[in-house]
C-alpha cells in the first residue's frame, strides 16, 4: 500500500502489484539488497508501545477515545479479535476475518448502537482483483453509528506537533482499513459512509510513553488510495503495453528455489516503465534494481525528485545538457526549461570565475 500511494506513475509497480508478483522474492532472486527499513529497537519500542495502550482490556485507551470521540464512561466495550475461540496468541486470520465480519455487521445493523472497541480486527480489501488481508490496531464503534479506525503509533507527538512525514504515512496506511471497512459494509447493503474519514492517531506524548490521541482528517488519504486502486483495476492498459509472453514467474523446482535465469527477468522488467525516485529505497523491494536502472541510462530521476520535477518533461541527463550548451535545439515545450537551464549555466561560470 505504501508502494503503490508513494509512487502512483510507476506502471512497473502497479503491474506488479496488480499480478499479484511477490517482489520481495523477486528481489531476493535477482540478488537485490533489502530495501530502507525500520531497526528491530525501533520495532521492539513500537510494539511494546501498542501493547500499553491496549493493555488490561484497553484501559489506558479508552479514557482517551472517549475524550476524541465525546463517548461518555459507560459506553465502552473492548474486545480482543487477537485469539478467536483458541487459546493461541494469534487465530488464524481468516478465523479472525471472520470474527470480525460478524462483530461489525452486528453493530451497524443494532439500534441503538453498541458502542465498542475491536482490538486487532481482520479485514480485506480488494487490490486489483486479490483478496488482501489487513489488520488495523482498533476499529472504535461510535454511538452515532460511525466507526472510527484507530492507529497506534510509536512517533511521538512533540507540543501537540507530530511528524508531518509519518503522520501522513500513517493516515494512507489508515486509509486502506477505511476503504475495507467501507466495502465490508457496501458489501452488505450497509451505507459506507458510516465509516469516517476522521482517523484517530495515539502517539506518545512528548519524550515520555505517555499516550495522547489526536483526531485527524484522512480524507485526502483516502481519495488518492482510491484513485489508485482503481488505476490498477485498469489493468488492460497495462497489459496491452506488454510484449506477448512476457512473464516474471521464477519457476521454482522441486525444491521451490527459483530457477529462472537472472538475465530473463531483468529483460522482462525492462518491458514495463518505471518511475524510479530516491523515495522508492524506503518502500518498493526492486529500488535498487531501478535505481541502477536509471543510472545507466542517465535519467534524471537518478539524481533525485526535486530535479527531475524541475526538468519535467527532460527525462535524460545527457538531453539537459545538450539543451544547455546548445547542441540541441528545444522543442516548443522545452523552450522554457531550456532559457532556465542556460541561465543556470551562466550563474554557474560566473561563480566560477569569480573564484578564479
Ligand atoms: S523501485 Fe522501481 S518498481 Fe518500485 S516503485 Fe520505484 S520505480 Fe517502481
């Protein structure tokens, strides 16, 4: 999910995405390292964190829900969708889906209105055709019949500021449990709207393990992962464009380690358009793999999203530079980026010989 909203024009992703590729063995096969991500400490802090805000039935929770969500004492309930009808830690999730199916059905369709909190809940969300099964930390069951999902989040929340760059992060991964929560309820001739677009984020608070929930507005969040699920359900355009034949199945053997040859899949790559940025290293298995992609062919999204924004439409470092030093006449869509080019030339000699 991150992948696809981070990077919504990679037509190599989303196809991808929407064959239902395992990139991270893609990756592992073709020899990639692993992409950016969060240390095991991190991890540890973020999962102990979730586990004392939920703990003892949600006590530490629920006073704050109730003030985010004007629920007065008694209006609570918590339960725990984790270990459904086992004594294990985790149900299957399936069983767990299913759980939760029912809880939620029944507390749309009762008047009046439960009002309790789903720790763990299971839903799914339809990507391109697949079944994908997430898990949000709380569904809150409001007594206005609105459910609320709710996300536990290890960044703190600094004089009530929280990081805008995770805060985000955190909102579109929110927004993919809205739109499943929303299809569970379509599904069943419920009214989707019942789920909010308000998303309630519990941080720390300040440098202390405090929690403090703050009600935020995913609304934009939820538009664009719409907008791009429904790009992927596109998928005829995308395969269109396709050599016939292409495939980027690994052939396992008999023992289930991929036999395909190296040089096949790189060429199977090569017959889908990325859209590579420096991003791509926090979020998508193949980022190295485009990245040196891009540095051979001297693009310029090799040299980072700023510049390939400001030289939109130049896609090739080596086109710049012709442009620049005159060796290549600008179209009439270039003539701009070509005068600003130039005049960054002349700044540049000027400093030049000024140090000189
Ligand atoms: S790493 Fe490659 S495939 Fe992944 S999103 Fe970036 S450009 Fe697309």
């Amino acid at each position: 999910m991150a992948a696809l909203t981070a990077n919504p024009s990679c037509d190599r992703r989303s196809l991808l995405d929407a064959a239902g590729i395992d990139k991270d063995a893609l990756a592992a096969h073709l020899g990639l390292p692993r992409p950016l991500r969060k240390s095991q400490l991190a991890l540890d802090y973020g999962l102990t964190f979730e586990r004392e805000v939920t703990a003892q039935a949600g006590a530490p929770l629920v006073p704050l829900l109730r003030q985010a969500l004007s629920l007065t004492p008694s209006e609570v309930s918590y339960e725990d969708v984790n270990s459904v009808g086992s004594d294990d830690d985790k149900s299957p999730l399936r069983l767990r889906r299913a759980h939760t199916r029912s809880r939620i059905l029944s507390a749309a369709r009762r008047k009046p209105a439960p009002r309790t909190l789903l720790d763990h809940p299971v839903l799914r969300l339809t990507v391109a055709g697949h079944q994908a099964y997430l898990e949000p930390d709380v569904i809150a069951f409001h007594r206005d019949g609105l459910f609320h999902v709710v996300e536990i989040k290890s960044f703190p929340v600094i004089h009530g500021q929280p990081d805008p760059i995770k805060t985000n992060a955190a909102l579109t991964q929110a927004a993919a449990y809205v739109l499943a929560l929303r299809e569970l309820l379509a599904d069943n001739g419920l009214p989707p709207e019942r789920v909010s677009d308000t998303v309630i984020l519990v941080n720390p608070r300040n440098f202390t393990r405090h929690p403090t929930a703050t009600p935020f507005s995913a609304h934009k969040q939820i538009k664009n992962l719409s907008r791009h699920l429904g790009r992927l359900r596109r998928l005829p355009e995308l395969l269109d464009k396709l050599p016939p034949g292409t495939t980027f199945d690994l052939a396992p053997g008999p023992d289930q380690r991929p036999t395909r040859p190296r040089g096949e899949l790189v060429a199977a790559l090569a017959t889908v358009r990325p859209y590579y940025t420096p991003g791509c290293r926090h979020h998508c298995d193949l980022a190295f793999h485009c990245r040196t992609e891009a540095r051979n062919q001297g693009r310029t999204a090799a040299l980072g999203t700023a510049v390939r924004d400001d030289l939109a439409g130049i896609d090739i470092i080596a086109t710049a530079l012709a442009l620049t030093d005159g060796h290549l006449h600008p179209s009439r869509g270039q003539k701009d980026i070509t005068q600003a080019l130039r005049h960054a030339q002349r700044i540049h000699a000027d400093l030049q010989t000024d140090t000189a």
